[in-house]
C-alpha cells in the first residue's frame, strides 16, 4: 500500500530564516514524490518532483527536495523564506507502477514579517 | 496558469438539484482525473481517465456521481440529487504518461456549496 505522512499540520517561520516541511512516504514500489503548494482560492502549483532521477531535486522559487530512500522521507527545503511563500503545501505520491496519486494532508506553512 | 481550465468556478445549488462541471485539459495530455477536496484536507481521488474510457472510480464516487469524457478531450463531472456533504472543491488534472512517468498538472478547481 502507498501512503504519504506530512508530519506538520502547521509549520511557522520568520521571514529570511530557513523553511522545512517534511514528508515521509510508504510504498512497495519505486515512487515518484512530488511538491504542490496551494494558495488560497488558487489552484495547486507543482513546485518540484523525484522520478529516480537525482535524488536532490531543484523546483521553482527556491524550493528544493532530497529523496531519502533508507528514511523514506522527501523534505521541502528552502533557505530563506519570504512573504509569498504562505501558503498550503502538499507532497504526494504515485507509484509508477499504478495510476494514483495519493495526497497528504497538507502543511500550512506561515511566514511571519 | 497551467492550461487545464475548469467551468464554472463557483456553484451554489439547492440540496436535490443536479450539477455539471467540465474540465479542459492540456490538449495532448491523455490522462485526466477528478479529485475531491474538503476543508482542511488534501485532494481525494474520485476518478480518472486514459483517452475516452474511464479507467477507475474510487468508492467515494457514489451512484450520484458520473464522469464522462467524450472523444478524450474535455470532460463532465456530474452529481445528481446533490447533498450538502457534497460541498466542496473538485479538481481536475490532467497529465501525459511517458517512460519517465507523469505529471500532473490541476486546473482551478469548481468549488460547490450545497444548500
């Protein structure tokens, strides 16, 4: 079975320090792992994806996300923060082997001036 | 903008009306799904498409439910007899299965609320 934990239901960050979601996945087989954030009354936005390709991926705006698979975990980082970033963040899954994509339930992340 | 585009943006309707929903995707994507999201939550799967046929439905698509996609190019989502639990986001996405895998790529979103 696939699944994917967002460990934070709300993260908050003063604006220029560092920014951390973390995301731990479950899956049998080799997963693709994705970033969306979503602002409000706004569709989701992909930031960035893992596709067994380098295992430290860049995305846009700064973001970046390193795949480890010995802690099954896929943490969006980013240095330093800004206004804009607020914002509801979602790391998901798919198996490549399968067709769904399953969702965790978000972390809103605040940025604090 | 992603280029999936989803009409109306907004509905409000009285419980045991009937609703439709369309979604244009990226014109050569093949893939479409439907999702839905509640208040506080991240997006559920409700259904998807490979083309014209529809591939599977998840068992929160009730009997109520039902997702068309003519010709494998825009697609309906329509719920009869609308209840107030059915108030939420439903999101389209749309994405192109290749070696490396896929993408997906949502739309706005259609947010209801049922009276």
């Amino acid at each position: 079975a696939q699944s994917v934990t967002q460990l934070d239901s709300h993260v908050s960050v003063s604006e220029g320090t560092p920014v951390l979601l973390r995301c731990n996945y479950s899956s049998s087989y080799s997963p693709s792992l994705f970033w969306y954030v979503q602002h409000p009354n706004k569709g989701l936005q992909l930031l960035l994806k893992y596709t067994s390709a380098a295992t430290l991926v860049k995305g846009i705006n700064g973001f970046e996300a390193e795949f480890k698979k010995s802690e099954t975990s896929f943490h969006l980082t980013k240095p330093s923060a800004h206004m804009s970033d607020a914002a509801e963040y979602f790391c998901v899954v798919n198996v490549n082997t399968g067709n769904q994509f399953y969702f965790g339930t978000g972390t809103s992340l605040t940025v604090i001036p | 903008d992603t280029g999936v585009s989803q009409d109306p943006r907004h509905k409000i309707t009285k419980r045991g009306q009937n609703v439709t929903f369309r979604c244009d995707p990226i014109s050569e994507h093949n893939r479409l799904y439907w999702y839905r999201q509640t208040l506080g939550q991240g997006p559920e799967f409700l259904t998807y498409f490979q083309n014209e046929a529809q591939l599977e439905k998840s068992r929160l698509l009730s009997d109520r439910f039902s997702a068309e996609r003519p010709k494998g190019s825009f697609s309906t989502l329509e719920i009869q007899r609308t209840e107030q639990g059915d108030s939420a986001m439903y999101l389209c996405a749309s994405s192109l299965e290749t070696s490396m895998g896929e993408t997906q790529y949502f739309g706005p979103g259609t947010r209801l609320l049922v009276l």
